[in-house]
C-alpha cells in the first residue's frame, strides 16, 4: 500500500513540474475555464504517460512547494466528467491528503491518473479548446500536438521508484492512529476498525442517537494506511455501519424552508475489502429534493438576491432579513433543486461576499455547494 502523504512529499522534495507530474495552488472545475484547464491537464499527463501513473498535487503554492492546502474534495463523480469530455479517457482518482500543519478541513488534494494506453483527446469544444485536441506535456507544460502523435514510455522507471519510496510500513499506520484519536479528535468520539489484517480505519464525530440509530455530525474519517481523508463535514450527518469486509457510510443533508427543516439522505458510500491487499469504493446517490411550489420559491429567490445585493454594499440588515441570511444557503440550494438555474451562481456570488461578513453562513454556502457539486454530476 501507498502512503499517499508520503508520494505527496516525494513528488514535491524530489521533482519540479515534469512529464509526470503537475502542482496547482487550486482548480476550479465549477467554472469553465477551470474545468477546460483541468481536463487539458489531465489529457496532457495521461498521452505523456501510458505505462504509468502521472499525478496533480493541488494546494501547493508554485514559487516555493509551500503545501497551504485547499478545501475538502469528495466529488466521487470526477470520472464522469472526465468521461463526458475525452476520448479513451484515463483512470482518475482525487483524494484529500491531511497534513498535520493544515488548519481542520483543509487538506492536499492528489488527482492520480491512469491511461487508457491509447491516445486521449478532447471529445468536445470547451472554453478556448476544440473537440479533437490532443495534448501531451513538455516539460512542465501541457501543450496541444498536431502531428507525429504517438504515445511513448519514458517515466515508467522513475515513477515506480517513488512510489515505492512511499510504500508505508507498521510504524507509520500506528502512528496515524494515535495522532488521529489523540492528538486531532481529542474533542470528538473516536473509533477504529481493522478489515482484512491490513487496512485501519479511524473515525471521529459528535454522536447523537435517535432510536436505535446512531448519527455523527462534524464527521472525520480516514483510511490511514494510505492517510487518505475519505469524509470530511462540519455540518452534514451521516451513519456509519461496517462488518468483516465493508466500511459504509451513508450521508444526509438537512433541508427545508424555515423551520420546517427534514433530513434527506443523499449518498451511500461503501469501502470493500479484499484480501489481496486491494479496496474498491462505491457511492450510489440515493437523493430525492424536496419539491416545492413555483411561485413561493420564485419569491424566496428574489428575497435572496436582494440580500445579496445589500451585503455587496456593506447596507445594514433588518432582523427579518438577518433571520432569512441563516436559511440563504438552504433556500437557494432548493431553489436549484426545482429548476432554478439561476441560485447557482448566486450562491458563488453570496460565497465570497459572506467570507468576511459572517463565517457561519460562508461555511454553510460551502457546503450547499459541495452538495450540489454531487447532485450535479450524477
């Protein structure tokens, strides 16, 4: 098994920006241009390395490796997108890598991409690329190519040489449960479950039980062997159930109007083991978005927007209108939800009005999105 945190620090003290290997301080595949670049990246690595893995740290600033991080990623659709707009498209996992020196929530993002082994392409115009691109990398760029396209194995040797640099051992796997229970979830109720003699997973959380179900919220959890994050939520509940092979989780998200506020599950995801030192992930969207009428939400979405216009003014507030602030996330979320296309950019809009206005309500609209990054990509 690989150390993901360990191949992280390889890539960085080891190599600048190769053929194999990329950094970002951030992507934003919400945006077009972010996401143009990103798939323009990925086409790039994979036609550049058919025999091996190639690799994206993001949360890396480019002038000095400094790791800064970046926010929770667990968009387990990534390789639909990926799908939907190459041709003979790779493999591609994102994971969240901790670092102790990260604040809570903030994490390395690691995008591993596999090739098909045959060459990848743009499928369709996006942004300022056409459909039938090919992109291969230059040293550390990523560059289009018209001719002489063909695929050849050059880093296969250099790239298996750091990853078994970041082969873990016992003395790391303990390690990361001990600073895991103790020393980042010292507050939170924290549990660990061995599968398969190999894999160790540690989990943390307020819990809360409601019958004979018990619910976490401000939910933590980590496969450490690899010292991958496989859930992170400041807000959001989930269940947890588990047995010999399988790690489940099972995520809800609450939503309403007001004070009529239900939980709705959202996505089931389950970890298998095996016993050949492999694991396979699996998340099926189980959501169903509560449905409302037309003509209310056409004027909870103009109230909304007003909102947002006077915050972007610096105006003061009525108690009324501070009180629909706390609800602006969740309303605009279900706007979107019944059709209403426009709540999206709103609530990006609102997302980086409110980061110094209002914490609480910043970090709620991050949430609403990353929900609806999910329901999106489906």
């Amino acid at each position: 098994m690989i150390n993901k945190r360990l191949l992280v620090k390889n890539l960085l003290a080891h190599n600048d920006e190769n053929s194999f290997y990329d950094k970002k301080r951030f992507i934003a595949i919400a945006e077009k241009e972010g996401k143009a670049k990103f798939l323009k990246h990925v086409c790039a690595l994979a036609n550049s390395n058919p025999e091996n893995n190639s690799f994206i740290v993001v949360g890396v600033e480019d002038e000095d490796n400094k790791i800064v991080g970046v926010d929770f990623f667990d968009d387990s659709k990534i390789q639909n997108l990926v799908n939907a707009y190459l041709d003979n498209p790779p493999k591609i996992a994102y994971e969240n890598i901790p670092f102790p020196h990260l604040p809570e929530g903030k994490v390395v993002g690691l995008v591993t991409i596999t090739s098909s082994g045959k060459v990848c392409a743009l499928r369709k115009n996006i942004w300022k690329y056409y459909g039938g691109a090919v992109f291969f990398r230059e040293g550390s760029i990523s560059l289009p190519k018209a001719f002489d396209v063909k695929l050849e194995d050059i880093n296969s040797e250099k790239v298996a040489t750091i990853e078994q640099h970041a082969r873990n051992n016992i003395e790391l796997t303990l390690d990361g449960v001990i600073d895991f229970i103790n020393n980042r979830h010292a507050d939170l109720t924290s549990n660990y479950k061995v599968f398969k003699e190999q894999f160790v997973v540690c989990w943390a959380g307020n819990q809360k039980k409601v019958g004979d179900d018990m619910y976490y919220s401000r939910v933590d959890i980590e496969l450490i062997n690899e010292q991958v994050k496989l859930f992170y939520s400041a807000l959001d509940e989930i269940t947890i159930s588990y047995n010999e092979d399988s790690f489940t989780t099972l995520e809800y998200v609450q939503l309403g109007l007001g004070k009529q506020q239900k939980y709705y599950p959202l996505e089931e995801v389950t970890i298998t083991f095996s016993e050949n030192g492999k694991y396979t992930i699996n998340s099926n969207l189980v959501f169903e978005p509560p449905q409302y009428d037309k003509r209310t939400l056409h004027h909870i979405l103009n109230t909304n927007n007003s909102l947002v216009r006077k915050l972007e003014k610096g105006l003061g507030l009525s108690p009324a209108e501070k009180e629909d602030l706390n609800h602006l996330s969740d309303t605009y979320l279900i706007c979107y939800l019944n059709g209403f296309e426009e709540a999206k950019d709103q609530m990006e809009k609102a997302r980086v009005i409110l980061k110094k206005i209002d914490k609480r309500v910043h970090l709620s609209l991050k949430e609403a999105l990353r929900v609806l990054r999910k329901v999106r990509y489906s």
